[in-house]
C-alpha cells in the first residue's frame, strides 16, 4: 500500500546559523526520497478499490523514485541527466511543489522558478498578458511589481502583439519564451529548467543560456534537467546521474557523463564492464622510436568500458617525426594512434577519436562511420594499427583525448571497448600570440589606411 504520511517538505527564507551569523549554505536538501504510483489495469479496479479499501489490493505499484537524497548548495549549477523514465522530471516536480512525494524529507531555501512542461502554470484560455500576472501571484509578486518588469518579459519573449492573445493560439515555441521569460524575472533563489529550451529556435536558446549564465554569476542555484551533454559540461557545476528511478551516482559532469553513456549503450544481451583504474599497459603506446621511460600514463583520470570483445591496447599522439609527444603548438600535424585487438570476428567495425577541452566540452569528434570509412572485416586475434591525422588548430590550453572501437551490429552500436580522457595533450601559444577560446581559426590581421574622397 501507498503510504502518504511519511513526507515532509519545508520551504524556508531563513539561512543557517553559523558562528552567531545567519549564512545560507543549502538550498536544496532530499533525503531519502521515493515517489511510488499505484497502476489500475482498469477504471473498474479503481472504484473497487475505493469501495473495499484495505481488504484487497486491485493496483499495482510503481516506484518512480526510490530512496534519493543529496544536497544542493547555494549558488550551485546542477545537471541532471539519465534514459527517459529515470524519474528526473517527477524528482522536479517534488522539488518545485507541484507533486508530493510518498515519503522522504526535503528542504527548499529560497523562491523557486520552475519551468518543468511546455507552458505548466498556464491557462490555456487567458491571454499571455493575464498569465504573467497569473504567474506573478503564484509565485508571491503582486500585481504592481509584475507591471514593472512587463516590459522586460515582452522584450524577452519577443511575441509581439501576440501578448494580448489566447495562449491557446500560441505556437510552441512561443509559449516557451513566454514562460522561460517569467521564469527569470522573478528573480529566483532557484530556478529549476526541465528540458523546456529544447523547444525554442537556435536564437532563443542563445538567449536563454546567456541570461542563464547571468544568473549562475548572480549566485542563483540551478537545477538543468537536459539531454544536451555539451549544455550539462559547459554550464553545471555537478550533475547527478539517474536510472530506473536510482540515483546512481553524482560528481563531475565530466565524469557523471561518460558514466552515463556507458548505461545508454548497456543492454540485457550485451552487459559493458567498466574499468575505473587501467593497468599501465593499456595506457601505453610503443612507437618506432619510444622506450620505456616514454611510457604514457593517465593517472587514474581514464574511463573506460566495453563488453570485452575487442580491445584498444595502445594509444598515444606522435609529431611529424613519429615522437610521442605529450606537448604540441598550436596548429600543430599530428598523428592520433591506437592498436586494436578483435576478440571476435567483426563485419562492421568503427573506429572513433574524440577530443575534449579540459572542462569536458567536446571540441571535435569523428569516425570511419562518419567519414564513409569502408568497412573492413576483422577476424578473431587479428591486431590492426589505426591512425587519425589531424591539423591541431585549437587554442592553447589542457585537452584530453578519447578514443572508441564499436561495432556496428543491426543498426545499433555495441561498444567492445571505449576509453574516454585516455591521453593528457598540452597545446601551446604560437609565439606571442594571446588569442583565446577553443579553435585557432589561424586568424591574419591586415589594415590598410583609406585615402579621403574628394568631394
């Protein structure tokens, strides 16, 4: 049975005492959380159940959550990834109020905005001009206050006249600048985005994570609920990993990610094992003119999985003289290279390399696949030597490489052995050169003086 009365949910304004002074560490705290649904097969069992109560059971239940708890700390950006039906959105509404949990403890200190599903908190039938208002007082800003900042969500929302329409009439990218822009202007504590921007044109997407960016800087606490990875590693902070209703696992995004595309691709028939902690050996590539002492580690900061049917047994990055190289200058040739081992025989292989900034964000990725590589056979034992030559035109700073070796087996792709952040590589500045970001666009500076036209 369903119990309803083990759930406290407690939204306060007053920060935490700490040495005689009041100073806000938390602003989310779940503890022990579980959120359980009784399924009826039909409408019938649901009356009967009403009608005899505890003597019979006619449901089933399912448990969407089960036992989360973690904290979030002010001022904190916090992704939140996993498969659909992993229990995020339900953990967002329990968050934002909109949904109770079965039982568990949760804390939320501050106001929260919650943008969860395309246009939650609207009436279909009020004009979009009557929702901000209707908005406003529902999260406790009166009428006067909101006329303040009306201009500034039209602005935003760039709906025009549209404003004093139905939003019934609206499209879906309309609603969600409307509601996004209402979101943001009540100056949240917290501000919780379930997958929403998914839905607005490349230009408003722009907009939205840059006033994002602003809040996150202002010292707002942000819940991102997104499949967009690259959104997840470049803006949050940390980012908590959700399965079959579990949280699995949390940390860096970087990490948390490449976890996450370890359960994307695991499967009942084909069970990925996972290697934290690679041996020496597997983290080092022999060229023609290494030695031992050339040996290249990666101090633990590997992942790596794959169902053991083949194998990257080495890697390294190699400079135009075949030297393996843990440094390089910008714009730099250089030889990507791994040795591969098939445990099988393998119709369809791919060979994958990708490279990734020192925050996690993927700067470039490719792949036999995407390039029409023609696929080669590979029988059982048989060891190749596979090489990605590349023009290393990235801006200085740490990068780290990643490589694949995958199957392509009926249209799905089975790892047989991946090892993301593999190799450490250092790029440095081109002379005096200071010009920043992620790619050197090699950029040649002329100015040429204009004679004045005579009138």
């Amino acid at each position: 049975m369903v119990s309803q009365n083990k759930v406290r949910v407690c939204r306060c304004d007053l920060a935490f005492q700490n040495g005689g002074s009041f100073v806000e560490k938390v602003s989310i705290s779940v503890n022990n959380v579980s959120k359980t649904y009784r399924i009826y097969n039909n409408p019938q069992d649901r009356l009967m159940q009403s009608i005899f109560r505890g003597n019979r059971q006619y449901f089933k239940e399912f448990r969407a959550l089960k036992n989360i708890t973690f904290e979030v700390r002010k001022g904190e950006t916090v992704g939140i990834i996993g498969r659909n039906g992993s229990g995020k959105s339900t953990l967002l509404q329990i968050i934002a109020g909109t949904l109770q949990a079965t039982e568990g403890n949760i804390n939320v200190n501050g106001r929260v905005a919650a943008l969860l599903e395309l246009g939650s908190g609207f009436n279909p039938d009020f004009t979009g001009r009557e929702n901000v208002y209707l908005n406003g007082a529902i999260l406790g800003i009166n009428r006067a206050e909101m006329e303040k900042r009306f201009d500034d969500i039209t602005s935003f929302a760039d709906i025009g006249d549209y404003i004093d329409q139905p939003v019934k009439t609206y499209s879906s990218g309309m609603y969600v600048r409307l509601a996004f822009a209402v979101a943001i202007s009540v100056d949240p504590d917290i501000l919780i985005v379930d997958e929403a921007l998914a839905v607005g044109d490349g230009r408003f997407q722009l907009k939205c994570f840059e006033r994002i960016k602003t809040l996150k800087e202002s010292g707002t606490t942000i819940l991102l609920v997104t499949h967009d990875l690259q959104s997840i590693r470049q803006f949050c902070d940390q980012c908590l990993l959700f399965d079959k209703g579990k949280l699995l696992d949390q940390g860096t995004p970087n990490d948390i990610v490449n976890k996450y595309t370890k359960i994307l691709f695991s499967s009942a028939d084909s069970e990925l094992t996972e290697h934290i902690e690679p041996s020496e050996e597997a983290n080092s590539f022999q060229g023609a003119n290494t030695n031992d002492e050339d040996q290249r580690k990666t101090d633990g900061k590997e992942y790596r999985y794959g169902n053991g049917q083949g194998s990257i047994d080495k890697v390294d990055i190699l400079d135009i003289t075949g030297q393996s190289i843990e440094m390089l200058t910008t714009c730099d040739e250089v030889t990507i290279a791994m040795d591969i081992t098939a445990g099988k025989e393998i119709a369809k292989p791919i060979y994958a390399v990708t490279i990734k900034s020192v925050k996690g964000l993927e700067v470039y990725g490719t792949n036999t696949y995407f390039q029409n590589y023609p696929f080669e056979a590979l029988q059982p034992n048989q060891t190749i030597h596979v090489e990605f030559k590349h023009r290393m035109a990235l801006a200085p700073g740490i990068y780290f490489i990643s490589f694949g070796f995958v199957e392509l087996l009926k249209e799905e792709i089975v790892p047989l052995d991946r090892r993301y952040d593999a190799i450490e590589i250092k790029v440095l500045p081109q002379g005096s050169d200071r010009s920043f970001g992620i790619a050197n666009l090699d950029s040649r500076i002329t100015i040429s003086h204009l004679e004045k036209q005579q009138l």
